[in-house]
C-alpha cells in the first residue's frame, strides 16, 4: 500500500471517530455521516459473509453437486428460511410462522443441552469436584473451595421460593444476597473495564494520527469541527438577535 493511501485511510479512520465523539456535545450532521457509514458498513460486511460463508457452501453447492436426498435437505430448510420474509406481507404474513416455529424448535433444541452442560452441570461438577480430595489441596484452595460450595448454595436457596424465607433460612438468604451482589459488581465492572479498553484504543489511535507523519490529521479535523460548531452557535446567536429585534 502506497503511503498516500495511508495517509487518506489515517484521515478517514481520525474524521470518523472525531464524528461519533462529536455526539458528546449535541446531534450534528457529522455524526449522521459517521452514524450512517458505520450501519452501512457493517451491513455491507454482514451480507458479504452470509453469502459466502453461509449460501455458498450449504445451499448454491449442495444444489449444484448434491444428490437426491441432499437437495432435498437443502430445499426445505431454505424454503422456510425464504418464509419470515412474508412477514413483511400482511396479506401471506401468516406462513412466516411455519418459519419462525422452525427456528425456535431447533434453536431450543440446540440451545438446552449446551445450556445444561455449560451453566449447569459445569457449574455443579466445579462446586463438588474439590471435595473429592479435600484434605489433599492447600489451605488457600480449600478455601476457595469452601467459598465456592457456600456461596453457590446460598445463592441457589435464594430462589428457593418453595419455603418461606425466616429463621436461618432468612440468614442464608442474605447471604446469597451478598454472594450475588459480587457477581453482579465484577461482571458490571469487567463490562466497564471492556468497554474503556475499546475507548483508550480510539485515544490512542487519535494520539498516533495527530503526527506529522500522518499530517497531523487528527489536530486538524479536531479545529475545523470546533470552528464548525462555533460558527454554526454565532450564526444562531445573531439570528435570534435579529428576530427579538
């Protein structure tokens, strides 16, 4: 790649991220552009990889190479896939739900064994797995073990609705309440930590972009985006002064 076109892409990538940033201080036209480009991109890319990661090799091949039963096979589930576009429809919307009953029993059935492999038996075999040698493992795991065994039952006698929480059951509640209050803080602030990761990223692409090896592309679509606004609040100022005039 040429380093001109370097250089356009270091333009292109500073402009749009000034764009969205821009939202910061109020809706504008530039964010629109930013808005649009990265809806249409992503749409584009979307389509594109469906195409030939999807239609490709599991419909037009099958189709062209495949025998009897294979093109059957490939025949009705792309007809009941072509079906929840008639949802669009209203006057045929109704054979979208032979489509969409489709999608739902097989999504359920694909989904429930993995959810119980993964969410719950995972989670009972790693709870109990530690106290088949207990008294082998060293003070910190047995511990965690510990830990791991109470907090998992509190939090499971929590929404135990069965029997009503008083007494000691009341106490074991709460605990699971405290238990379930940390899980919801380190999920929350991982999901904080991502999130900031990404925006440092954008920081720090910004900072490379405003060198001179790239123009200075990043100082100089920062001025002219503030030159913009300032401008654009004087010609409102004056316009609203000559109106009260």
């Amino acid at each position: 790649m040429s380093e001109g076109m370097i250089i356009f892409g270091a333009w292109v990538a500073a402009a749009l991220t000034l764009f969205l940033f821009s939202f910061l201080y109020k809706d504008n036209p530039f964010f629109k552009v930013a808005e649009h480009l990265f809806i249409g991109a992503g749409m584009g890319w979307y389509f594109q990889t469906v195409y030939y990661k999807i239609m490709v090799p599991k419909i037009l091949e099958p189709l062209n190479s495949g025998t009897g039963f294979e093109i059957a096979m490939v025949i009705i589930p792309s007809i009941l896939g072509l079906s929840l576009i008639t949802q669009f429809i209203p006057k045929i919307s109704w054979i979208s739900r032979y489509g969409f009953t489709f999608l739902m029993g097989y999504s359920a059935g694909m989904a429930i064994p993995v959810g119980l492999a993964t969410d719950f038996m995972n989670q009972v075999l790693g709870t109990i797995e530690p106290f088949a040698n207990f008294f082998s493992l060293s003070g910190f795991e047995m511990f965690n073990a510990l830990i791991i065994a109470i907090g998992t039952v509190c939090v499971l006698f929590y929404f135990f609705f069965s029997v009503e929480h008083k007494g000691v059951g009341k106490k074991v509640s709460n605990i699971g309440i405290y238990f379930l209050m940390v899980y919801f803080g380190a999920s929350f602030g991982n999901t904080v930590m991502a999130r900031f990761s990404l925006l440092y990223g954008r920081f720090d692409t910004l900072v490379n972009y405003s060198s001179a090896k790239y123009l200075y592309a990043t100082s100089w679509i920062a001025a002219g985006l503030t030159l913009f606004f300032v401008a654009e609040k004087l010609v409102k100022t004056l316009t609203k002064a000559e109106s009260a005039e």
